[in-house]
C-alpha cells in the first residue's frame, strides 16, 4: 500500500504541554500504523528549523514515515495550534499564520514524488490557506496517480473559500466531512434544500465522488456510496477523554478499507471503531490498539 499525504504538520499546544498533530500528520502516523509497513505512507509538509521541527522529524521517522518531501525551512517557524476544549470536549483552534507548513514549496523532491503510483493521496482545505502551499498543491493535483483521491476537508475558522472547495469535490472521488463541514457544502451549494440524506445523494451526484463519508461524533456516520446510504452509530460503552484526532483516525481507517477491499457498510464500522478508540485518549498521535479491530474485518 502507497499513500502521499499532503498538508500541515504543527504542535497542538494545551497551556503548557506540546503534542505533535496536524490532521494530515495525524492521518499518515495512524494510517502507517494500520500497514504496518516502514516508508508506506510519504508526507509533504514543512517544518521550521527549530527544536519543535527537528522533534517532529525525528517523531516521523521514528513512526516509519517516508520523509523524503518533509521540507526544512530557515525562513518560517514550525507551526502551533493553540486548542481549547468547549464543554463537549469538541476542539477549537487559534492557529499560528505564515509558519512553514503555509509554504511547503514545489521542489525536486516533491517532482520526485510523483514518479510514483498510489494507492491514497490525501490532501485538506486547511493546507490551502496561503498562496505557496496551495500553489503547490495545485500541481501535485496535476500531476498525481492515484487510485482514491481523498478529501478530509479540515474546515478551520475562515481558512476556505467556495472556489477552493468546489475545486476539491470535483477533483476527489473519496470525500470525509463532519457535521458543520456539511452545514457549510449545504449553504454554499445546496442552500434552499434541509434533508441530509437528500443533500448527500446530491453532492455525491454533481460532483460524481462514489465515496461520502459523514461523521457525526457521538452518534456514529454515514456513507453515502454508489450502492447505496449507510448509517452505523457509535458504542455508547465509550469514555470520551478528548475527540481531537478522532477524525483523522476515521479517515485513515476508511483508506484502509477502501485499498483493502472491504465491503462498504463493513467499511464504515470499520471507521467507527478505530474512530471510538482515539476518543478515548488524549491527543491525535496517541497509539491505540488497532490491532484489536482490524483482525475482526481483515
């Protein structure tokens, strides 16, 4: 399995204490994880060169992580999350701008990059906010080969705009949306229409992605597929320590799945599953016991 990951890597700081993160950077340790294969998962991203960079790199190759494309940077510093947990324990963010993951360049190792086939490329919204990152990855999109085109939108503040998500949705055909990612597509595309399955099956027609994967926290997911809609709630026998990375897992999972052959609604308690064994730690890194749940599906 060859998956090309694409996006921020940055520190999820809770008042004095530092955990690594960055959905895209939570996305490729999980699903490396879940291979179990060094150098399955490549990540282009950028750090600064600094203390935060360097723990971060050597975290990466540590985990296995091809980091060929892992860009060092001179000029920007490592990029900083500052999270707040609401009294849902749902996430909230005050994300430090113009840090290097805002301007991961379009350099020989990354052309390099692309020489490749994949199985996955997974990119986000929130890796677009400035012009060199998105400019970068506007050509990756040029010129990737991939079997599933992956889009885990990432809505993050103001970080987005129409033109940049419809850009997204007609180019994947594997789509992960949460509730409010979902209440955004809706007022921009859908704007006088209510039902959720309606819009789904709408989305799913006019941007043709086979493959929609909706979570709603606590009350489990949706796929609308080809085939047909899916709905799986979650276990109500779960403590929930912190939902930051829950998506991400979910989202590394659903790959898993997909590359792997599962049948879809298999796929998305699959992704249930893993989703409910992040929430039940601290932190979008954290090792789980994966394990547990892949040998029931695999």
């Amino acid at each position: 399995m060859r998956v090309l990951v694409f996006g921020e890597i940055l520190y999820d700081v809770y008042g004095e204490e530092y955990a690594i993160g960055g959905a895209p950077f939570n996305f490729a340790i999980q699903l490396n994880r879940m291979i179990k294969q060094d150098k399955a998962v490549r990540i282009i991203s950028a750090l600064g060169n600094d203390s935060l960079g360097h723990k971060a790199l050597e975290f990466a190759k540590s985990e296995g992580i091809d980091t060929s494309c892992l860009q060092i940077s001179n000029e920007f510093q490592t990029g900083k999350a500052v999270v707040f947990l609401d009294n849902n324990k749902m996430p909230d963010y005050d994300i430090l701008e113009n840090v290097a993951w805002d301007n991961i360049i379009f350099n020989e190792s990354v052309k390099s990059a692309l020489q490749t086939k994949y199985d996955v490329f997974y990119f986000n919204l929130l890796s677009q906010r400035m012009n060199v990152s998105k400019d970068t990855l506007k050509a990756i999109k040029n010129s990737i080969q991939c079997d599933f085109r992956v889009f885990d939108m990432t809505l993050r503040k103001s970080y987005y705009t129409k033109e940049q998500i419809q850009e997204a949705l007609s180019f994947i055909n594997v789509l992960k949306i949460n509730e409010e990612e979902f209440a955004l597509i809706a007022e921009l595309f859908y704007k006088d229409l209510h039902d959720r399955e309606e819009i789904l099956s709408l989305i799913q027609h006019d941007f043709e992605i086979p493959y929609i994967f909706l979570t709603l926290g606590k009350d489990g997911a949706y796929l609308q597929s080809n085939n047909q809609l899916f709905r799986q709630e979650s276990s109500k026998n779960i403590t929930v320590v912190d939902t930051v990375g829950a998506g991400d897992s979910f989202c590394a999972a659903l790959c898993y799945g997909l590359v792997n052959n599962l049948k879809d609604k298999e796929i998305l308690t699959f992704c249930v599953e893993i989703a409910g064994l992040l929430v039940q730690v601290k932190g979008g890194t954290t090792r789980c016991n994966f394990e547990s749940v892949i040998k029931k599906y695999f």
